[in-house]
C-alpha cells in the first residue's frame, strides 16, 4: 500500500507538473504572437532552457514578406555580436590544447611584431584577454569592415593606425576590430578557417548542425529568414551579400542560427562545457574564463529603461567578460549578450544559478534593445516562476505605462537637385587612410553625381548648402543601410585643388581623414582646372629655376672678371 501510495503521488506530481508547464507554454505563446503583432518586425524566433531541457522553442511571423513561409525553429537568424562568446569559447578550447600560448600571452609575440599598436604601451602589454575583454581603449573604427583588402590575415597590421582614445585596461571601448584580430589568432592556433574550426571543435559535437556562417552559407541553400530594416516606416529587406561583407572577420559577427540550435548552445554553456549527452566537449576551468568579468562597464545602453524605480525590477549589465556580459536581473546573476546587424537583432541571457536561458532573434528593428529585453524580462519571470510584471499590452506600450517615451526623430531630408558649387575634376580621384583603405572618387557615367567607392560599397554624394561638404548615402546591394552621412572636403591652398576629405559620420569624436592619393602620372589632363593650377606651378617653378641659375652666373662673372684677381706676385 505505501508503495502504491508514492507512486500515486508521484504520477499525481508529474501530472500537475506538465499541466502547469503546458498552461506555461500556452500563455507565453500567446503573449509573444500579440507583441510580434504590434511590432513592424517580420519574423521571430526564441527557445527557452531550464534544467537541461529545452522547455520552449517556436518561431513567430514570416521568413519572407513576399513568399510569406512561415518562421520555425529551425529557421536561421544572423545572431550579429553573440558570435563573440563563440570566438572565445573556440578560443579558450585552443589555448587549453596548445599550453604554450594562454590568455595573458602578448600580441606582440604571437605576430612577433612590437609595433602592433600606435603607441609602446599597448604594443608590448596588450594580450588575448585584453582584446576579448574590449580593454585596448581603442574606438570602434567599425565602418573599416567595408574595406574589401581588410583580412584577418592583415588587420593586425592595419590596427597600428587607430590612435588610443581611452586608457588602457582602464576605459571599456566596444570593438569588433580587435574580435577579427582573435579570429585570426585562432586560425594561426588551428591551422584551418575560423567557420571550419567552429564547425569541428563546436557545433558538430554540441549537436548545432543547422548552424552556419554568413560567409560561407549559399542563401538558396538554407533555411533562412531575409534580413529587414526599418526605414522610417518603410520595411525593406537586407540583401544577403551585405551579410557577407559585413561579416567577414567573422568572430565579430558571421554566425547565423536557429531557435533549436541555440537552446543547445544555451545548454551547453549551463552545463559548464558539456553536450545533452553529457560529453564533454570543452575544459569546464577554460570555459569558466569567458564567463568571468575582465572589464568593466559604467553604463550600459539599457540602464535608462530598466532600473528602479523607474520599473519595478532592475535589468543592469556591470562588467564585461569575454564575448558575454555580466549583469542583474530581479537580483539574480546573467550572463548575457546582445547582437545587432544590419536587417537582425539577437539577444541571450543565462541565468546560470537556476539553469535558465532565454534566446530570441528577430528580422526588423529594435531601438535601445527595447523589445528583446522586454520579451527577455517576461520570459524569465514565466520560467524563475515569479510574477510578471510585463504582459503582451505592457511590451506593446512600453516605456509607458511606467514613463513617456521620446519623440520620434523625423526623416531628414537631402536635397539631389542642388548644383556642385565647383566642376566634378576638382573631386575625382583616389584617396587613402592607412587603417580604413583606399576610397575612389568618381563620376556616376549614367547620372552624371559624384559617387565614392569604398570597397564593394557605393555612395552616392550630393551637395550639401556648405561649400565642399556633400551628404551620401548608400546604394546598390547596401542600399539605405548607410543615408544621411556626411562627408567634408578639404582644399589644398597652394595647387589648387582637394588634398583630403574627411567622412564624420565614421566617428563623430575622431572622424577619419583620406588623404588624396596621387604621383606625377595622376595629375589632370589638358583642360581641367586642376591641370590648369599645376602647369602654373610647374612654370612658376621652372621659372624661378632660371632666375636662379642666371644670378649665378652672374655672380661668377663678377667674381672672376670685374673684381682683381690676386696672382701669385702680389
């Protein structure tokens, strides 16, 4: 009778216990279809962990706004910046195999250069912890990844260029610059491409075989969502080529999966380096590394929306580990991180005391990572089995209830009609930084417009009311991810024509300088201004060449003819 009385029990238990996780299920489906509803986001997909199992893994909206297929969970997002805790889970797992290099081991010595950096300080000091920790005090130079001769084989050696702007080991400044150099650093480890070394040393023994990279994947060939932006009301999709550009350093940002294979990759961090099988598949000690803070954040961009008593829970991020964030939720510890490209938005938090994770990715828009944190929060608190204090209409209106939100920017405007306020001769030609490339100014043969390339990138230009400064934005395959820039020429005084230009909208604080590029064979032909102002320097020069030579000769005349010449009898 006892026995029978546990196991009735226990079946009862197990009953109740899947009702409440089916009821669960249920209420966070529902909510998630009503916020996907009330956003102009396409396509969503979000898996959900706890104690080793994957309790909640669906997709919501469309892959495609014109074929309208549905999202599932094995539909493929682009996860943008969550790619860096799988450079640095590779990472650790290399160094671990090799023992000779470790985290604390300087650059200088793995490239054998001691002039990596602009300055002797970070040159001799940096190491791979300080990179995978944004502790260089470098800024984000992000836009020099339009540069198509920008390699992980070569950055190491474009990064000597980028001036220091924060102390080192001192100041947190973003960079995925310095994630393409630890891309590089892991295929010199490996000995193989940084997708084939992710590929063997971690998804295939994880069980991530639906997961790829931008850089490699055929589009026509997986299951994919298309990338959309949000401009300004309109949606527009994201051309799957600008993946691929953008992506190429791909430790920064290439991977792209699905909600089945990140509850898997959630699982496996929670379960301290092993697979569902309970293989181990990475040192639990050097994983423990890219979970631990190396750095430290004063704000993060969520702060404003989400600490007390402006709501009434706090979400805070506080120090940076190595591809993660760690941070708060309700008091319990995260471990977290967003992803943000062009056409996706990704997010993922652990809450590794309660073997919880939550993973969402969606197509569309997501300003001040608003929406993920919200559909994070709610999440949480369904499966921490605490109250929600967010609900399908509080997602919809936030930050309202809790306090107004900001007024909208409105769409600034370009005026494609006014005139070049000189000829386009004056412009045209090649200039040069030495940490962003070559970009080449020239004449769009249809239209007639300036245009610059930069790399697989065209930017049309158009005047802008200040002499010499034009607005650009972005055409062809990277249409309206770039709009609204700014770019300023500068004349050189004394030939007459544009030294360099300089394109503020790379970095506001410390705008990038292209020097123009140009040797004897460049100079302008016959009948352009620029060629006219260089035959009047070149005649002024030879000019004064002459001058010069017939006072010498003068002079000598003088010397040896009109004054006495001594002789050996005076």
């Amino acid at each position: 009778m006892e026995v029978q009385r546990i196991l009735g029990f226990f079946f009862l238990t197990l009953i109740f216990s899947l009702a409440e996780s089916g009821l669960r299920e249920e209420e966070a489906d529902k909510t998630l279809r009503s916020v996907l509803a009330c956003n102009q986001n396409p396509g969503m997909a979000v898996s959900v962990v706890k104690d080793g199992h994957i309790v909640f893994s669906k997709g919501y909206g469309v892959k495609n706004l014109e074929t309208k297929e549905p999202v599932t969970n094995k539909t493929l997002f682009g996860i943008a910046s969550l790619s860096k805790a799988f450079a640095s889970t590779l990472l650790v797992k290399l160094l671990h195999r090799t023992k000779e290099i470790t985290l604390d081991t300087e650059i200088s010595k793995i490239y054998n250069d001691d002039n990596i950096f602009s300055d002797d300080l970070r040159s001799r000091y940096v190491t791979i912890r300080d990179l995978l920790a944004h502790n260089i005090g470098i800024r984000s130079n992000n836009y020099m990844r339009f540069d198509d001769t920008l390699t992980r084989g070569n950055i190491y050696r474009r990064i000597k260029y980028l001036r220091g702007r924060g102390r080192f080991r001192e100041s947190f400044y973003y960079s995925n610059l310095m994630y393409g150099v630890i891309t590089d650093i892991a295929e010199r480890l490996g000995g193989k491409s940084w997708e084939d070394l992710v590929r063997e040393e971690l998804l295939n023994p994880i069980g991530m075989m639906s997961t790829t990279f931008a850089t490699v994947a055929e589009e026509k060939k997986i299951d994919l969502a298309t990338g959309y932006i949000d401009f300004y009301g309109d949606i527009h999709p994201v051309s799957f080529r600008l993946s691929k550009v953008w992506g190429n350093l791909c430790g920064s940002g290439c991977v792209m999966s699905s909600a089945n294979d990140m509850a898997k990759w959630m699982m496996f961090h929670l379960d301290k380096g092993r697979n569902s099988f309970s293989v181990r598949v990475v040192d639990e000690r050097a994983l423990s590394h890219t979970h631990k803070a190396h750095n430290t954040i004063a704000k993060s961009s969520i702060f404003k929306y989400f600490t007390k008593p402006v709501v009434p829970h706090t979400r805070c991020q506080t120090n940076y580990a190595l591809g993660w964030k760690n941070g708060y939720y309700r008091g319990y510890e995260i471990l977290t991180h967003s992803g943000s490209t062009w056409g996706y938005r990704a997010l993922v938090t652990l809450f590794p005391a309660m073997r919880i994770g939550v993973y969402t990715s969606m197509t569309g828009e997501d300003y001040g990572y608003i929406l993920r944190t919200n559909i994070h929060n709610y999440l949480a608190d369904m499966y921490l089995e605490e109250t929600p204090w967010l609900n399908a209409s509080t997602i919809c209106s936030f930050p309202e209830p809790w306090f107004r939100p900001g007024k909208d920017k409105p769409k600034p405007s370009i005026d494609k009609t006014r005139e070049l306020p000189r000829n386009t001769t004056y412009y045209v030609g090649e200039y040069e930084n030495p940490a962003y490339g070559r970009m080449i100014v020239a004449v769009n043969g249809t239209t007639g417009k300036l245009i610059i390339k930069y790399g697989e990138v065209t930017l049309g230009l158009y005047p802008k009311a200040m002499k010499d400064e034009f607005h650009f934005e972005s055409l062809g395959f990277a249409a309206l991810v770039l709009n609204f820039g700014t770019i300023k020429f500068k004349m050189e005084t004394l030939s007459g024509y544009f030294a360099a230009f300089q394109v503020t909208t790379f970095d506001t604080k410390d705008p990038p300088d292209f020097q123009r590029f140009m040797t004897q064979n460049d100079l302008p032909e016959v009948g352009n201004p620029l060629y006219v102002a260089s035959q009047r320097n070149s005649a002024n020069t030879s000019h004064s060449a002459e001058l010069l030579f017939g006072i010498l000769i003068i002079w000598i005349i003088n010397l040896f003819v009109f004054r006495k010449i001594p002789t050996c009898r005076s």
